[in-house]
C-alpha cells in the first residue's frame, strides 16, 4: 500500500503565527479604473538585468487579470516577452515608443519617464 500525500493549502504568505491575536486581512480586489482615468509612466531599465534592457510600464490601477490582459496585449504588439505582476508590466528590450503609441491608441494617458 502506498500512503498518498496531502498537499498544504498555502494562502498568502503566512503560513503559522504564533500570535493568539493575529487575523489574517486579504487583499481586496481593486476595481479597474477606466484608461482615460489611468495615468501610466513607460521606464527604461537596465538594473538587475545583467546589462539588458527591459520596457517597464507603472502606475496601473486595477485587479491583475486586466493587468495581465494589457501585458498580454503589449507583448504581443511589440513581439516580445516580459511579464505583468505587482502592478507593472515588464517587456523584454527598449519598447518604449511603441508602448506610449499603443497605450495611446488604447485611451490611455501615458507619458515616457526616466533618463
């Protein structure tokens, strides 16, 4: 007979506390703002990247499967890769007058920022 093994449930990122007194607040979903309401900056950034260059868009508001969905659509465009979390999108190369140009077309307000 073989035992099967259970897998733990992990919610968030506190797993025991030994505080008899400590509730555990989950996130609540942030309604999406609408794109003529979002106010986006577009980055160049090179730090923690080994030299490469990576196309960083922040200041979206709004829960991460839109989030995703506009990453999606970005990376898409520009034929790259790059991810979305934490509120930023990340796009693999210099991609930044592409991006304004599409978040633009989109209805987005958008402006390059950085060096």
């Amino acid at each position: 007979m073989s035992k099967k093994k259970k897998k733990k449930k992990i919610v968030g990122d506190v797993m025991y506390s030994t505080n008899p007194d400590f509730e555990y607040e989950m996130e609540e979903d942030v309604e999406t703002l609408l794109p003529s309401e979002q106010d986006l900056r577009v980055w160049l950034d090179r730090k923690h990247r080994g030299g490469k260059q990576a196309t960083l868009v922040k200041g979206f508001i709004g829960n991460n499967d839109d989030l995703k969905d506009l990453g999606k659509l970005l990376k898409t465009k520009c034929g790259v890769g790059g991810s979305s979390k934490d509120g930023e999108i990340i796009i693999q190369g210099d991609h930044r007058g592409k991006v304004v140009d599409i978040l633009k077309n989109l209805g987005y307000k958008v402006k390059k920022a950085g060096a």
